[in-house]
C-alpha cells in the first residue's frame, strides 16, 4: 500500500512514519510534503497514492484548498490537532479524521475502514445482490417514484399538514413515533420508523440510527467519537445523544455529500 503524508511539522511526520511502520512493514510512504502549494504541485505529477494521511492546517494555508486546485479520488484520513473542521474534512474522500496526538489503536482502526473500503470496491464475479435499501432506490429512479410530501397531524379536534420541508427529524420513543418539526413542534404521527424509510425521499433524510431519522438541514454538527463513530448534533436539539455506528459512517458521509 502507497501512502502519502501531508503534514508541515516535521515531528508529526516521522510519528506517523513509525507507528505506520509498527502497524504494517509493507506500506509504503512516498513522500511527506508540507504545503498547499508543494501537495498540489506532487499530485499533479505523480501517480495517485492509494490512501492520504492530511494535516489541516498546513505551512501555507487550510489543506481544503488543495481539492480546489487539483482532483483527489483516493481516501483520505485527515489528521490534526484541531477538531472544528471535522464537517468539512467530512464532504471530502474522507475516511476518518484523527485528532493529534496520533493514538496507534484509533490509526489501526482508520486502515481497518480503508481495507474494507478497498473489499468493497473490488468486482465480485459473484451474481450481486441488492438490499432493500438498494432496490427501493433503483425502483425509484427507473420508475420515477415520487415521496411522500407532507404528512396530516391531529392536534386536538383539528388536522393540519406539515410539508416535508419543514419536517427536522423523527423519532422513535415508547412505542410512539414523532415528527418535530424545524420550528421546534413535536407532533405523534401513525407511521413507524421502517415505514417512513420507504416512504421519504433518501436524499433529503438518512436514519442515523435505531431510533431516528434526520432531515440533512436538521444536522448542525458532527463530531468524531470514540471507536471510530460519529457524534450527530441535530437541530432542535434532542435530548438522547445520536451516534452513527463504525459500520455506517462510510454511508452517513456519502450521503452527506450529495
């Protein structure tokens, strides 16, 4: 395996270089660079790495200005001492984004998310077979299926519509499943949570997990957290924290993306 480091402080790069030495013997680091200007230039000129360790903050400016400049399709996992850019180093090839001091257990599971990245792109001669998921989303686009658009709510002897657009997330709590909207109104709705994945447009909402479902607008921030997870911060506020399991951040961050 090619691995390319881009890191200006020359300590962080012979640590990195060691423990990547400890972990696997057979990759190969083929070059550590220090800039936006010098990064743009080498990947311009040379063969793609399979995988990019990046720094944030570099001698010259924010790495993110590289990918304005030149196309980078290989992984990336980014690492820094600075945990506010984890949004934006998210909307790129990123795999995982390590906080400095590098931690050996945290950098072994980031190369266990790349080699299971790698598996995953490999052709299988296999006959493939689609998930749910999957089809739903292959039937819609074939047969142009259209979503449900809003969603009819008693509140007392009256009904009113929410449009989807105003919908933050659901939730799912006591064998009741709630709709709260972006103003902060929480309403009981008659659908369960596996219903409503089927029935709302896969773009715009994503289930971060067991017990909820989140509108893209809805997500104000994502955090890294331990074991190689996602932190979910949504808007309004929830009172349970949300996590994206280690299996699904690859899915959560594609989707992120479109």
């Amino acid at each position: 395996m090619k691995v390319l480091i881009i890191e200006d402080e020359l300590f962080a790069q012979n640590e990195l270089k060691r423990i990547l030495a400890e972990i696997d013997d057979t990759i190969e680091v083929m070059d550590c660079l220090e800039s936006v200007e010098e990064s743009t230039e080498w990947l311009e000129e040379n063969d793609e790495p399979d995988l990019i360790f990046l720094d944030v903050q570099l001698s010259d400016g924010l790495s993110f200005e590289i990918f304005k400049n030149v196309e980078v399709k290989c992984p990336i996992i980014f690492t820094t001492a600075f945990n506010e850019y984890a949004v934006q180093a998210f909307k790129l090839n990123s795999i995982d984004y390590l906080l400095k001091p590098i931690d050996r257990k945290e950098l072994e599971a980031s190369l266990d998310q790349f080699h299971e990245l790698q598996n995953k792109m490999k052709p299988q001669k296999k006959e493939m077979v689609l998930d749910q998921t999957q089809i739903e989303q292959l039937l819609s686009a074939t047969t142009g299926k259209e979503y449900k658009k809003r969603f009819i709510i008693k509140t007392g002897d009256r009904l009113r519509h929410v449009a989807v657009d105003d919908i933050a997330y659901f939730y799912s709590e006591d064998d009741y499943t709630y709709l709260v909207a972006k103003e902060n109104a929480k309403f009981i709705i008659a659908f369960k949570l596996d219903e409503l994945v089927n029935l709302l447009d896969p773009n715009d909402f994503f289930r971060l997990s067991r017990k909820f479902i989140a509108n893209v607008h809805s997500i104000k921030v994502v955090n890294k957290y331990f074991n190689s997870r996602l932190e979910v911060i949504l808007e309004p506020p929830t009172k349970d924290q949300i996590l994206i399991s280690r299996a699904r951040v690859p899915e959560f961050l594609q989707w992120l993306e479109r």
